[in-house]
C-alpha cells in the first residue's frame, strides 16, 4: 500500500500551488471555516456543487424561521380583537416570503465576494 502511494505521487505531474486552505462545501460550516482562514491572510478556495449558503440559507433555519414568524403573525392578526384591537384582514402575499428568503441569499453572495 505504501510502496503503491509512493509510486503514484512519483508519477504525478507537478502541481502548482493556487489556494493555501480548499474549503469542499460552502455552507455554514465551509463558509466560516473559510471566513476565519481568511482573517489569517491566507489564500482560501470554497468548492460548492449546489447553492451558496448550504442547508441553513436554503431549506433549512432560514426558511423555517421565516415561515414560524410568519406563522406567529397571522395567529396574533386573529386574536388581535380579543385584546381591544381592530384590525383587518384583507390579503396574504406568499411573494414576500420569497423576497425575504432572497435577502439572506444575497447576503451570503455579499459576504463571498467581500471575502475575495
Ligand atoms: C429544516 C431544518 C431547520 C434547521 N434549523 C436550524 C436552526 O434553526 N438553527 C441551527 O443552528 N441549525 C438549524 N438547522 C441545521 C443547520 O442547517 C445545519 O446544522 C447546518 O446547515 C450545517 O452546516 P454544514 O456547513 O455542516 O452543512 P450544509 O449547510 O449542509 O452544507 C454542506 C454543503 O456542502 C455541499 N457539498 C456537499 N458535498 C459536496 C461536494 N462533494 N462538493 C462540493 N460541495 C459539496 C452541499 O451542496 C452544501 O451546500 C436546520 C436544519 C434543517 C434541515
């Protein structure tokens, strides 16, 4: 096995050196890992096969909290009136629920470029 990874990094062609810290996955983990390795002036790689910002910024805390605040609003809506209020309820927009959930992505493309 030894003599096999000798004989292969023997035989490879020379590579020349880009990045001094490769960071696979730009979620909330890659990108702060990435973030602190920067903060040290070294030069930092992120490789991403999906979307900026990983499960967090796409379908996991953003969106979730997101919808539960969204969720609480309506519930106080309904029993505004119970405590002395009188507001009306007139239309819901899904569409700024999406707007919002872009906001945190352009955030993260921000910080990328800030990064770079
Ligand atoms: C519904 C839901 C709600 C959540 N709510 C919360 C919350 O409120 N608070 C909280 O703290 N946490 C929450 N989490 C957990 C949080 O999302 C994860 O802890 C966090 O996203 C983990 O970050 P990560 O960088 O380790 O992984 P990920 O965010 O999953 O990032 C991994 C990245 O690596 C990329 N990748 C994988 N393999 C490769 C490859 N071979 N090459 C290139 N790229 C690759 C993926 O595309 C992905 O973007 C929630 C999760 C879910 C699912």
């Amino acid at each position: 096995m030894r003599f096999t990874l000798q004989l292969l990094c023997r035989n490879m062609p020379p590579v020349k050196k880009v990045f001094d810290y490769l960071v696979i996955g730009g979620g909330s983990g890659g990108l702060a890992s990435a973030r602190r390795a920067a903060e040290f002036g070294v030069n930092v790689g992120i490789i991403e096969h999906g979307k900026w910002g990983g499960t967090c910024v796409n379908v996991g805390c953003v969106p979730k909290k997101i919808m539960f605040n969204t969720a609480m609003h309506a519930e106080m809506i309904r029993d505004h009136k119970d405590f002395g209020f009188n507001v009306e309820f007139k239309n819901f927009s899904w569409g700024v629920l999406d707007y919002i959930k872009s906001t945190f992505y352009i955030a993260v493309e921000t910080e990328l470029f800030m990064m770079t």
